[in-house]
C-alpha cells in the first residue's frame, strides 16, 4: 500500500455489515474475493479493477457492484490515486431483506447484479446515506430507514439467479479440486494430494483450475484461508491463533497476505470489527 493510502474500517454489529471508505495510490491489493456483496462508489480518482474478466475503470458519478466470490483486483492508474467508499453487506442479510421486500422472489435462486458498473446518481446517494448512518451510529429507526431505501433502490439492478450446486460450464476435474481445498483448507495441501484426489496429472490439473477460477490452486487456498480468517478475526480472536487454526507458517506470514488482500494487517482489522485491542 503506498505511503499516502489509508483505509477507515467499520462494522456494524447489528446487520454485521462493514463499511469502508479508503485511499489508495498505485497498486491497491491483489487479486481475492470477499463472501459478502460489495456495493460502493469512487469519490475522486479512478479506481481500475480486474472483474469477471474484464478490466474496468470506476470514476466519480458510478456506482460498483460485486458478488460474493467475485475475483478482483485494485490499481490506481493515475496520479492522485482514488478514494472510495462501500459496504460489504452479508449474503444472509441481503437476501432476508430482498425476500421480505420481494413476496414473489424465486425460491432457489440468489440474488445477483446484472453489471459490474452503474452510472446512476440516486443509487450512489443512497449507499452514502446508509455509509453516514452506520459510520456515525446513527439512531437505529434511521439506519434500518437509509439501508431499506438503499434495498429498494437495488433490486432495479437484480436479478434471481438459479442456486448451483456446480456449474456446468465448469470442468470436473476442476471442481473437484476446488471441493477438496474447501475440505481441507487448513491442511499443508499440495499439487500432488489435488492430483490424486481428481484422477488426473498435476500439470493438466493446475492449467484446468486457473482457467476455471482465475486463480492457481495455491492462490486459491490463500484467499479460503483469508476469507476464514476475516470471519475469525472479527469474532475476537488474535491473529497468531487464527494464523495457527488456518495453517499459515506464523502470524507474520498470515499479515503478509492479509496486506495483501485487503490493506489492512490482522489486528487492526480484528481491532475494527471486534471492538477489541490488538494483539
């Protein structure tokens, strides 16, 4: 992160929902995935990112839109760098609050956004207004009336896709070494125990797996194992226990790809979201 990049991290414990408002300038984290949905907006700068394959550039008057385990990236690739600002809103809680708001909401489905980017003024206003209200603890009438304004507002950009248990344009082999990681994510997995969990060469595998996910496997096991640890660190515990749980070499070498990711080291991101000090 460079020396000029800040990031300002909340979590509302409530909805469990997080806000951010960050700076970045050159390159901002690599590429990972988050279990929530992401839904913000660049105040100043452009933000460029990596998304569903392509290469988009985020500029003041847009609104951005991720799902979870959406692949991306973050690179600021003009001087001044970009400044930011979104909430990661729990798939749970979004879809209960869609369900509710929507009767005739297909079961079996989830929701998912149509596009990446969109340039629509009252969609950016409205993440601001439920941004302000749970940065600021507002009144608990208040941030339930700015978030169920923002819900609404959302669902033109909706749809209700189909729950897969694989996708069929997916290769088997692939999937099932993504199964066999997710099992034994906090194992010492090698290409060899992927190899022979899915019948077939680790050359062959490693080829079907990036093309499938975009990550090699190796990668692919680091970001289930910071996905975890997000989760574990905001439940209060300290970062060389949660470096121990998920098979990482220490906790320096968990704040390593911690940084990483996402801009923050393990114990100021369990410090935000836990209300605890650091470890």
């Amino acid at each position: 992160m460079g020396g000029h990049s800040w990031i300002n991290l909340n979590k509302d414990l409530e909805t469990g929902i997080e806000t951010i408002r960050a700076h970045f300038e050159g390159h901002a984290y690599d590429p990972h995935w988050h279990d929530s949905y992401l839904i913000g907006f660049t105040e100043q700068g452009v933000q460029q990112f990596h998304c569903r394959k392509v290469l988009h550039s985020s500029t003041p008057g847009q609104a951005f839109l991720l799902e979870p385990g959406e692949l991306h990236d973050g690179h600021a690739p003009t001087e001044g760098g970009f400044t930011y600002s979104m909430l990661y809103l729990q798939p749970q809680w979004i879809e209960r609050e869609l369900r509710a708001l929507h009767e005739d909401a297909p079961n079996d489905c989830l929701p998912s956004f149509a596009s990446t980017l969109s340039a629509e003024p009252a969609l950016i206003q409205l993440i601001a207004d439920a941004c302000q209200s749970l940065q600021t603890a507002e009144l608990r009438i208040v941030r339930q009336t700015t978030l169920d304004a923002l819900l609404g507002k959302l669902s033109a950009h909706l749809r209700w896709r189909p729950t897969l248990v694989h996708d069929p344009r997916l290769p088997a082999v692939a999937l099932r070494a993504r199964d066999y990681l997710h099992a034994h994510l906090e194992q010492n997995v090698g290409l060899d125990d992927l190899a022979l969990a899915t019948g077939v060469d680790r050359f062959r595998l490693s080829r079907a797996f990036k093309s499938a996910f975009g990550l090699a496997p190796h990668a692919y096991l680091i970001q289930l194992r910071l996905s975890k640890a997000r989760s574990l660190l905001a439940h209060g515990h300290a970062p060389a226990e949660v470096a121990m749980a998920l098979g990482f070499a220490d906790q320096s070498h968990l704040g390593r790809w911690f940084r990483r990711s996402y801009g923050l080291t393990p114990a100021n991101y369990r410090r935000r979201c836990s209300n605890l000090p650091d470890s």
